[in-house]
C-alpha cells in the first residue's frame, strides 16, 4: 500500500473527528488499518511481522528485530503513537 492510499483511508474515515492519527514511516507494506476501542484513541496499526520483513532487507534478523524494537515499537510520540500487531499463526 502506498502513502497515499493510507492517508485517502484516514481521511475518508477518521482525519475529520482525529487528525493526529501518526503513520509509522517506511511501513506502509505493512499497514493493517486502525485500533480503535472503549476508551482508546484511535491508532493506526502495523503487522508486526511484516514490518521485520522489511527491515531485513537492509539488516539480519536479529539486528532488524532489535532496531524495531528499539526505534520503532518503543518510540512513544503520544497517545496517537502507531501500534503493531503480532498475528497468530499455526
């Protein structure tokens, strides 16, 4: 998906009632839509796995999922901070 298709979408169905939805840069392949829930701002929302994905194409596993974590997951910019999925899978 492409930046542009992300932000149509916010603004199509959340940018009027929440304009400081925060998108997660360079993942946009790995963009899944928007949390919301009961007393919870509305966040976007990555695939965590797929995110990992893409930083291993510049980066190992172990050094893509320690930079993710450090740089992405765990950089907090506010209550609209981007959150990230882990999938279940069998």
């Amino acid at each position: 998906m492409k930046v542009e298709e992300i932000t149509n979408f916010l603004e199509e169905h959340y940018l009027y009632d929440h304009p400081n939805l925060l998108l997660a840069d360079n993942f946009e392949e790995a963009f899944v839509g928007v949390v919301e829930g009961f007393n919870l701002q509305p966040k976007t929302c990555y695939d965590y796995d797929k995110c990992i994905e893409i930083l291993e194409r510049d980066m190992d596993r172990e050094e893509a999922i320690e930079f993710f974590h450090f740089n992405v997951e765990g950089a907090y910019v506010g209550e609209h901070t981007p959150c990230f999925i882990k999938s279940y899978r069998e």
